[in-house]
C-alpha cells in the first residue's frame, strides 16, 4: 500500500516539475493534468480497504468501502476535463493572436 503512496508523489513532483521548467503552453497544461491525475489517485488509494466490499443495505458486511472519496474522484475527473479544455481554447486564442506558444515571447510582444 505504500507503492501508491510513492507513485502519486512521483507524479505530483513530475507535473510541478514540467509547470516550472517550461515555457511552452502545451506542456504546462500537461504538468497541470498530470498533477490532476496523481490527486485523483490518491484520492482512490486513501478510500481503498482490502477485503471491503460495496456498501449495500441488504447485506451486513464486516467492511464496506465508502463512496464518498471515489465520487469525489469522479467529480475531479470532470473537472479536471472541463479546465483542460478551457486552457486548450484559451492557448489557441493565444496562438491566433501571438503565433507562438512560447509564455516569454508572448510576454515580449505584450509589451
């Protein structure tokens, strides 16, 4: 259970590590997803219970997985998906209006 623990802080620092060190758009959007997608997964390994089953009324189980934590991973993954496309349009516009992608150039040419 500890792996998981190493692999969403490997892909947290991953993601922080390409916002910082690049200057392209594109790929600060990718750093910013990846670090989306290790929050979602953290979010699902906090709420993981071995031998848990789905919490059903019918049926006394010993351990039930709450769902609380995984519909919050959902309503992460919509999010995230609508931000994403959100900064996509806004780089687009960017490119039609700069012709560039690179954030310094577009900060020259700003002014």
């Amino acid at each position: 259970m500890q792996f998981i623990y190493l692999v969403v802080i490997i892909l947290f620092c991953l993601g922080l590590y390409t916002i910082l060190m690049n200057t392209n758009l594109i790929k600060i959007i990718i750093g910013i997803n990846i670090m989306d997608s290790s929050l979602v997964l953290l979010l699902v390994a906090l709420s993981y219970k071995p031998a848990g089953t789905a919490p059903i009324i019918d049926k006394p189980y010993s351990v039930i997985v709450d769902p609380i934590p995984q519909a919050l991973a959902l309503t992460a993954i919509v999010i995230g998906a609508s931000i994403t496309a959100l900064m996509l349009l806004l780089t687009i516009k960017l490119h039609r209006n700069y012709n560039t992608l690179d954030i310094s150039e577009i900060r020259r040419l700003r002014g």
